[in-house]
C-alpha cells in the first residue's frame, strides 16, 4: 500500500481543511478597515489564510462576530500549510466601560468645568 498523494488531491485536502477552519471561526481581525477571518488563534498569537492577509502587522483589533475582544500588536511569525501565524506582541482587552479612576469622587461633583467667554 502507499501513502503517495498526488499534487492536485494535496492541494485540495490543504483548501478543504483551510474552508473548514475558517466556517468554524467567528473570529476576525481588523486591520485598515478591513475584515480578515482568522483560522485558529492560541494564548500567544493566531493565523489567517496566507493568501489573504500575509502582510498584516502593527496594530490590529480582534473581534468575535461583532464583539471586540482585544486591541493587538502583532508580528509575523511563520508561514505553515496555507496558514500565515502571527504572534501578539501585546493584546489588551477591549472594554465597553471607561477605567475606573484611582480616587473618590464626590456624588455632587461636577462633571466638568466650562471657561467663561471673555
């Protein structure tokens, strides 16, 4: 028996396991206002299809469907089977609430200040 594949039925086998991977994912990464799926991510990084985004990098924001999850800085790593690895050099999570400041606030403060026009 042999475990010979021919080049075309690789080929097809490496797009089927990368269109299988990118269905499953409902992440994504937005770099210069556009979308690219991302395949797999891990603790210290992710991979998109190379053919699309292999030239990302700088600073990018991860997102599941519509939900930002991080803010990224991001180098390239690697190019494996079809898959192009990027690994984070930070990722800080995204919030919808504005930091909570270090010090008490009076309840009747006010919220700002506005100069008087001279």
């Amino acid at each position: 028996m042999t475990t010979y594949l021919s080049k075309e039925l690789s080929e097809g086998l490496a797009a089927a396991r990368l269109a299988g991977l990118k269905k499953a994912s409902r992440l994504r990464v937005l770099a210069d206002d556009t979308f690219y799926p991302v395949l797999q991510m891990w603790k210290d990084g992710f991979s998109v299809e190379a053919s699309e985004a292999a030239h990302l990098r700088g600073l990018v924001d991860l997102y599941e469907g519509s939900r930002h999850l991080y803010q990224c800085l991001i180098v390239a790593a690697e190019e494996e089977a079809g898959e192009m690895r990027f690994d984070f050099k930070r990722h800080t999570a995204a919030s919808e609430t504005a930091p909570l400041v270090d010090y008490s606030r009076e309840p009747d403060a006010p919220a700002g200040l506005l100069a008087r026009p001279e």
